[in-house]
C-alpha cells in the first residue's frame, strides 16, 4: 500500500484517453528503460508519476549504435542510442508480466523501419496488459530513402492507419519538430485515428571533437533534449493545440520540463499531461516536487482540477515579463 507520503495531491489527478492519472506527470521513452529503472532509485515510487513510457520497442531485437550514444550539452544532452532493445516478442512475454499495473499507467512505444513493422509490433502489444501504444513516427523509412516517417504528414498518417486497425487501445502519436508544418501533420494524424499526440520529439543536432576533429557521436547525429528546446516544445504545443482541442485530442507536452513551473508553462499551452525526461538524469526524485507545485500553484490560483488549467493561454493580456511566479 502507499503510504501518504506517497500519493499524489488529488488536484493533480486527471484523465488522459480515458485513463484515469494520479499525476499529470508522464516519464517519457528511453529514460526510464522498461519501467525499472527508477525503482531502484531508493525515494522513488512509479505513484508519483500517472504514466510511464517503455523503450522504444522495435519487432526484431537490436543492438543500438556504436558508442559515443550520449553527450551533455551546455542546456540539455545529445542522445542517439539506436532503439536498443529485446524486440517486442521478449518485451510482451518476458517484461510485461513483471510490471506492476496497479502502481501506474504503463505506454508501450512502438517503433519500425517499415510500416509493416509498426503494425506487427503494434498487434503484439495489443494483445497484453499495456494501457496505451505510442508511435514513435521518427524512426527513418527505409522504402522511402530513409526519411522519418513522422517529418512527411502523409507518410505518418499511413502509419497511424495501419496501426489503428490492429488494436482497440489508445493510440498515441508522437510527433517530430523536425517538419515542416506540425499543425498540418498533426491533422493528418487525428484524420489517420490517432487518440492523442505527444509534443515533441528530440530535435536533431550534433557534436563535434575540436581536438580530433570527429564526430563524439558515433551516429554522427542525435536527437537533443533538454532545456535547450523548452521554448520550442512550447510553441509547438500551442499550436498543435489549435488543431488538436476541436477534436477533443489531448497532449502529451514534453521538451525540457525541469521543475513544476516549466510543466505549468506546458500546461497552460495546451498540454493535457507532460513528459518528464532528461531532467531525471539530473534529478531521479524531481517528480514528486513537480507534483507539489503544480498542487500549490492550483490552490494559490484557486483552481479545483488540473484540467481546468489546461490551454488557458491568455493571449491578449499584460506581457509575460510582467507576471512573475514560483513553484
């Protein structure tokens, strides 16, 4: 049983594709493994969090990049890992039965080379306990020349299709800020049956050795997260917001979240819920002071729900610079 200390405020819970949340707080793929990482971490509960994101899961094993995989960057850090991992026969039959359910929500994150990839991936997951599926639309299309899926709106609408015919399970999409016209990919998504969007991805940069004059990565490229791309993560949830809030379609918003007032900036977008990442590297324990003030924050404001803060950006009053706050 969870102890007080444990749970989270009961203003912070909310609903997200008809899942019931203790917290707004989702632990986004690649950062937390299979849902085990942080349990080790000795003050760390997965009921801080209401959901957890596994590995990207591709349908055969894999072994990932060569090393360097990681490099810290003044505001945030490169990664290009490669999709390490068991392949989604071991992850359904081997690492979902040792989850615990009852603790939190847990996303499968699907990923493929082909769209048949995605959908056979997707099956499987469909058929096992997992809440939700994310389709991670940034893996590059080998058919295709190696474009990402998810920076060509039709090509990641034809991912979405398929997948949607295979399984009854909230389908989120996770959408690149490496496209053209966000809103517009967004909308063909929604048009594909997608449930939800998560924004955004990892933009891409790189890293250079002066001294050597190579790449530190050994993929070259990377995918960068972190506060560096906070206000860009934060423009981009606003405006999938226009597109997304007729449809009743909520938002994952993620992109350089490090304490409360960051995920309260997401929110007040149009984020639904926000994914917590890079900033659990420097802090394992942030989530539940991310909870404490968004908790706080609500109470100051006299707001009842999380939810009722969701996309109340007031365009047309007072600037910014003028309205301080803390949390």
């Amino acid at each position: 049983m969870a102890t007080a200390a444990e749970k989270c405020p009961e203003n912070i819970a909310t609903t997200f594709c008809g899942l019931s949340l203790a917290s707004p707080i989702v632990l986004l793929s690649g950062c937390v493994g299979f849902g085990e990482e942080y349990t080790r971490v000795e003050g760390f509960s997965n009921r801080h969090v209401g959901a957890i994101v596994l590995k990207g899961t591709t349908l055969e094993p894999r072994q990932g990049n060569s090393p360097h995989r990681v490099y810290e960057t003044p505001m945030g850090m490169l990664n290009a890992i490669g999709l390490q991992n068991p392949g989604a026969h071991k992850v359904v039959n081997q690492i979902l039965p040792t989850l615990d359910f009852a603790e939190t929500r847990f996303i499968a994150n699907v990923c493929g080379s082909v769209i048949e990839d995605y959908v056979e991936v997707t099956r499987l997951f469909d058929d096992s306990p997992i809440d939700a599926i994310e389709i991670n639309i940034s893996c590059p299309n080998v058919k295709e020349g190696g474009v990402a899926f998810g920076n060509v709106p039709d090509m990641a609408a034809r991912v979405v299709a398929a997948c949607r015919k295979v399984t009854s399970k909230p389908l989120i999409t996770k959408l690149s800020p490496n496209q053209t016209d966000i809103k517009e990919g967004a909308r063909r998504c929604i048009e594909a049956g997608t449930d939800a969007l998560s924004v955004i991805n990892t933009m891409m940069g790189m890293a250079i050795n002066s001294e050597t004059r190579r790449p530190v990565l050994g993929n070259v490229q990377g995918g960068l997260s972190g506060p560096a791309i906070k206000p860009i993560a934060l423009l981009k949830v606003h405006q999938v917001r226009e597109v997304a809030a007729p449809h009743g379609i909520p938002i994952i918003g993620q992109g350089g979240i490090m304490n409360a007032r960051d995920a309260l900036e997401f929110i007040i977008a149009g984020a639904d819920t926000v994914g917590v990442g890079t900033a659990l590297f420097y802090d394992p324990l942030l989530c539940s002071k991310i909870n404490t003030g968004i908790s706080d924050y609500l109470v100051r404001h006299n707001i009842a729900r999380v939810s009722d803060l969701v996309g109340t950006l007031d365009l047309g009053g007072d600037s910014a610079l003028e309205a301080c706050y803390s949390c």
